[in-house]
C-alpha cells in the first residue's frame, strides 16, 4: 500500500478527455489521498463540453470557463496551467491530478516535482513519453476502464458467472507471459533498488521503485489487481510474512536457485 498524500487537486482539461470516465477516475485518484480541489477546464459555451454537465454537481466538480479565441485551438491548458501554479504556491494541497493526454502539461508536471509535490497523471495510452515521465505516477484510462468493466460485472453476476465474465475481459488485457522478459527485467531492477543483499523487500516498496523507473507501472495492464497477485504468478519471486517479525505487509524475495 502506497503511502497517500493528504490532499490532491484533480484538473482536468475538458477539451481532451472523457465525461464518462469522470467518476471511475476520481475513485482512481482518491486511492492517493482527499481530493479536495475538483475544476474542469473548457469552453462551455461548446456542444462537446454537454457531456460533462449533468456530472458536474453529482461529483462536485467546478467548471472553468476558458472562451476558445482561436478557432481549433485548445486554449485551456493556459488557463489549468495558470491555477496549478496559484494553488502549487497558495501551498493549499500536497499533490496533484492532471487528466489529459496533452504534451504541454509536461512542463507543469516537472514544476510541481520541483517544488517536492506529488503529481500524477491521468490520460489515454497515445500520451507522449515525455508528459507521462513527468509525472511520479502515470495511469492509462484503459485500465481504469478494465477495473470498472470487472466491477460492475461483479455486481451484476453470481459467482459462478463471474468467473467466465472476468476471464473474458481480461483476453483483451495483454497476458503477462507475452511481456515477460521486459517486465521481468523492470521487476528486477525495482527489487535490487532496495535489496542489494537480496534479502527480501516488502512488496509496497517494490511498487513503488516500479513507479520511479517507469511511472505509468500498471499491474491492470497485465490483467492482475494487484502486485501481490502478479508476483505470485511470476516462478522467480516468492511472498512471505516472516514469522515473529511484526510485519502485516507482505514480502517479496527471488526465489533460490533449485527450489
């Protein structure tokens, strides 16, 4: 479990993303910690920006008006860029969400981590590398989209069709077998980050020097719920609760050669 950050500003540029994955992303971000701020940024004058009305109250978000003075021409990220900066230095949260799939935002990103504040991002798979490194974490809304997919499966289902139902989405989830030299080699180097020894680590650790290699680390990606659960998959690593140890987080360690 990674450590939250007490209060977040979620921005989102209303121009490029999604009204329909609104709530399943604030449930995203609330894993991170309260999410005290809420603005949409976008021209509401516009047919497109309808979408996001009618969520407006139910979520409790605010929307921020930015008149398009160019035809074809995205001119909210001005305006969100302007507000991050007034509420980075107001010093009113201690981390931010910015959910779009916009380059321009990289330079906002490394600012906030500048200033030692948690930053996040939220956008679609196309986004460029450069916003997504920007960022500590990076998550794609394909796989805020397969979680909600699951979820409402659950809901709706018996046990016994839950099964067939999950298996069936997760064929469109890449098989971690299809990755596993790469991810197996990113896995290493989050583990040897903090054990040099090889002496085991706790998976929260693990997790989060993935998201210091590479930010946008999803183990939804994979079709697993969780690190522990992609671990345990794995035949090199094994998890342990050591005895008398105190500890009631899980532990990860490679397993030796032979067992």
């Amino acid at each position: 479990m990674e450590k939250k950050t007490e209060r977040i500003a979620i921005l989102i540029d209303g121009d490029n993303a999604q009204a329909k994955l609104l709530k399943a992303i604030l449930e995203e971000v609330a894993k991170y910690g309260k999410v005290t701020i809420r603005r949409i940024y976008g021209d509401w004058t516009q047919h497109n920006m309808n979408s996001w009305k009618d969520l407006l109250n139910e979520l409790s978000f605010t929307p921020i008006q930015k008149f398009s003075y160019t035809s074809g021409k995205n001119s909210t990220d001005g305006a969100l860029i302007i507000d991050a900066m007034d509420i980075l230095h107001n010093g009113v949260v201690d981390g931010f969400c910015i959910v779009s799939s916009d380059s321009d935002y990289t330079g906002l990103a490394k600012r906030i981590r500048e200033e030692g504040v948690f930053v996040m991002g939220i956008g679609v798979k196309t986004t460029p590398t450069a916003f997504v490194q920007s960022c500590e974490i990076f998550t794609f809304t394909d796989n805020i989209v397969q979680e909600a997919v699951i979820e409402k499966q659950i809901e709706a289902s018996s046990a016994k069709k839950i099964n067939k139902r999950v298996k069936a989405v997760s064929k469109a989830v890449p098989e971690v077998s299809k990755f596993t030299k790469v991810k197996l080699d990113l896995i290493d180097r989050a583990y040897f980050m903090a054990t040099p020894e090889d002496t085991g680590i706790l998976v929260a650790v693990l997790g989060t020097n993935l998201r210091k290699i590479d930010p946008s680390f999803d183990t939804r990606a994979h079709g697993f719920q969780t690190l522990t659960k992609l671990l345990e998959s794995l035949d090199q690593y094994e998890i342990y609760k050591p005895d008398g140890s105190g500890l009631s987080q899980p532990v990860v360690r490679r397993k030796q050669r032979g067992k």
